[in-house]
C-alpha cells in the first residue's frame, strides 16, 4: 500500500499526515507556523516530514495551502493570511525533502478528499463550501478537481450578494463571506446587540458589556444558553448560506453539495434552513433535480488527507 504525507498549510498551524490509500490518517503532526517568510514554513514542514517518515515508508508529499496557488502547482499566487505573493512553495519543500512534492489550494485539497473518501463519494459535480472565518470553496467535476485557468476558481466567498453592503476582509463590499461566515455571524451578533441590548444580554455579558467585543465562540454559547440575538444570527446566517449556495447552484449545476470548514461543526447551525433558503432562492427550482445539501464528513483532516492522495494522483 502507497503511503503519501499531506501537509495543511494555516494562517497559524501547520497539521501534517501519513495518509494510506483508503484515506486513512495512520500518523499525525502539528505545530505553530513559525516566522511567515516561505523559507521558514519550508523548513517546519521538512522538519515535520522528516519525523513522519521515521515511521513510515512514504511515496510523496502533498501541500494544501490557503490563497491563490498557479494552475501549475508551482507557486501560491497570493496567501492574505500569510501576506505571501507570487511564493514558489512547491520547490522550497521539494529541495528540502528530496520527495515528489504536489501543492493545491486548501479548499480543493478539502473538496477532493470529501469527494473520494468523504461525504461526496459519488458525485458527477460536487461543490465544497468551507464555512470557517470566511469561506472558501472547492470543486470536483467528472472525476477532476477544477481549478480554472489560472488555479484560483472556486474563491466563492468573494461572490457579490449586496451591492454596496458590508466591508469583506478582502477590501470589497458586500461578500458573501461578509455575511455568511463566521466573520458574518459575529457582525450581525454585534449589529442585534447594539440594536435591541435585552435581546442580546447573554452574548453582552460574555463580552463584559461592550457589543463590539463578542466574538463567535460567545455567540455560540449565547446561542446555546437561549440568547436571542445570538439565535437569530444564525438563522441569519444559515439563511445567507443558502441564498449564496443557490447562486452557486444554478451557475454549476451540482448534484452534490457539501458544507464544511469550522461553523458547520457548530450544533446552532441549521441545515433544514439552509435547505429551505437554497430552495427558495435557486433559479427554476420546479423544474430542476434539487441537489443533495449535506454537511462534509472529515472535518479538520480533509485537507491533508485530500493533499496526500492528490500527490498519490500525481506520482
């Protein structure tokens, strides 16, 4: 059995896996991102490859990293996290390892692995939308991850879906990351709790009183505790989750779609109004197969596990 390392490249954590051919994470690493020059993540990865191939015989290495990477794999384009640009990633670890090396964007990483050992097993076209802090996307038609033609499709998060609206982290208005991720959630939460403050005393109480202090874990247990700004923030945002889904779906046509990434994990998340959301709002949907709306299955290890068996692919 072929054994391939899939490395998942964070804003602050670098997670690393010995992954067999099924999927199968079989050993694991992690660690602070060091410095953000590339020269230093190179070295930490060479560092964490080194300790996992004491153990195991590995065939290759895969790199699954956040931003914008070439459609030939060479090099990510632009990292905002990392606050990288035209980076060549790919052979700083390559020259470091002395493996086959393979690097993708994370979310495609997700999105492939979902789609061979995952919750899109099956799928003609499966479409991944990671819900985390913002929201990043991934595609996999006919057997193929699709990057476009430049290696940076699927950036679903940056979508205009209010003109004029909220200020995306990206330095545009109204994205649907502005509304419906995790960054989302927590400007509506404090949006309600300036508004309406007895609606919202739980999440204002977490913050010692100050609305522009709550944050999304208050949100979250505000929610939890019965808070109704914190409620109805995510009811807004499985709603914007849905409105921007079916955007997606009458442009791609999916029968398969998953939701992933950090708040989907949350337990105040609804998927029956995300459902009744994309319903209501996709193009002809009386005259269309609806497509199967499902939470992803791997969780935090899809995007090493989908880096892995994409440099398995490669070899």
């Amino acid at each position: 059995m072929t054994l391939t390392i899939g490395v998942d490249i964070g804003g602050t954590k670098i997670a690393a896996g010995v992954v067999d051919e099924e999927g199968k994470v079989v050993a694991d690493a992690r660690r602070e991102s060091p410095a953000q020059h590339p020269d230093a993540i190179a070295d930490s990865i060479a560092e964490m490859v080194a300790e996992l191939r004491a153990g195991h015989e590995v065939a290759a290495v895969g790199l699954a990293a956040a931003g914008f990477v070439d459609l030939a794999g060479e090099e990510i384009m632009f990292a905002p996290n990392l606050a990288w640009r035209d980076e060549p990633l790919r052979r700083l670890v390559a020259d470091r390892i002395d493996l086959p090396t393979a690097m993708d964007n994370d979310a495609n990483a997700a999105a492939w692995a979902e789609y061979r050992f995952g919750a899109g097993q099956g799928a003609r076209t499966l479409l991944l939308a990671a819900i985390g802090t913002g929201i990043g996307g991934g595609l996999v038609v006919a057997g193929d991850v699709f990057r476009g033609g430049f290696g940076a499709a699927a950036e679903f998060g940056h979508m205009r879906v209010v003109p004029n609206g909220r200020l995306c982290a990206c330095g545009l208005h109204g994205c649907w990351e502005a509304y419906g991720s995790g960054t989302g959630l927590t400007a509506r939460a404090r949006e309600l709790a300036q508004q309406d403050p007895a609606s919202a005393a739980v999440m204002l109480e977490l913050a010692g009183g100050d609305p522009h202090d709550i944050l999304g874990p208050m949100v979250s247990e505000a929610a939890d505790r019965g808070d109704a700004a914190a409620k109805q923030s995510f009811a807004e945002l499985a709603h914007w989750i849905g409105e921007g889904l079916a955007s997606l779906g009458s442009i791609l046509d999916p029968d398969v779609i998953l939701i992933g990434g950090g708040v989907s994990e949350s337990e105040e998340l609804d998927l029956g109004v995300i459902v009744s959301s994309f319903r209501a709002a996709e193009s002809g949907i009386a005259y269309r197969p609806v497509p199967d709306i499902k939470l992803a299955e791997l969780g935090n290890q899809a995007g090493l596990i989908g880096a892995a068996d994409l440099a398995r692919e490669a070899l």
